[in-house]
C-alpha cells in the first residue's frame, strides 16, 4: 500500500459551534479513526495549532500562510491505501467534511537516493 495525506482545510472552528455540536464532532472522529485504524489504513495524524510562521528566501513572517482560497489547513492525517482513488474514498467519510472542510489528498512519494 501506499500512503497518502490528507490535508485538511476549512472548517467551522469549535468556537463556533455548541459544546453538545462539539461533542458530536469529537464522538464521529473517535469512530472514523477507530474504521480506519481497524482497517489498517491509518498512519497518524493531528490537528494544527493557529498561528505559526512562514519562511522563504524573502524571510520570516509570524504568521502561517492563511491566503488559500480553499482556506487555512487545520490538520492532516496520513493514511495508508492501495491507490489514490481508494484514498479518496476514505477522505469521504472523514467528520471534516460534514463540518464545511473540505480535504486535499496527496500521494507521499519517496525521496530519491542520493
């Protein structure tokens, strides 16, 4: 198998929500990472902490990069799956997408021998 990351954008924040929709939100995480850990397809994965810098040969500025106009990435997790296709069918179950997200899925290449 393969491994794939998922990014995942957007999002309504917790703030935003009541504590019972937040509740919810964490209780469909429990059971979709329990799936995919059962199915042996997870690897791991976290939410992201806001805020954060972004460095380029122009320099550093104190802020992560919040300009995608599919919105800011709020945490990833890296899956493992026979194909992208199959990836992307596994995205489509993720909480994420029922809370406005939407989730960018990448194959994780290799890195070449040197």
């Amino acid at each position: 198998m393969k491994e794939y990351l998922f990014l995942l954008r957007a999002g309504k924040p917790a703030s935003e929500k009541t504590e019972a929709e937040n509740k919810t939100e964490m209780q469909a995480w429990g059971a979709y990472m329990g799936k995919l850990a059962q199915g042996g397809n997870l690897v791991g994965g976290l939410p992201l902490i806001g805020g954060g810098k972004t460095v380029s040969a122009k320099g550093t500025t104190s802020e992560a990069v919040t300009s995608a106009k599919e919105g800011i990435i709020g945490g990833y997790l890296i899956i493992k799956a026979d194909s992208l296709d199959k990836a992307a069918e596994l995205a489509k179950g993720c909480p994420h997408i029922d809370n406005e997200g939407n989730i960018e899925v990448r194959e994780i290449g290799a890195m070449p021998a040197m």
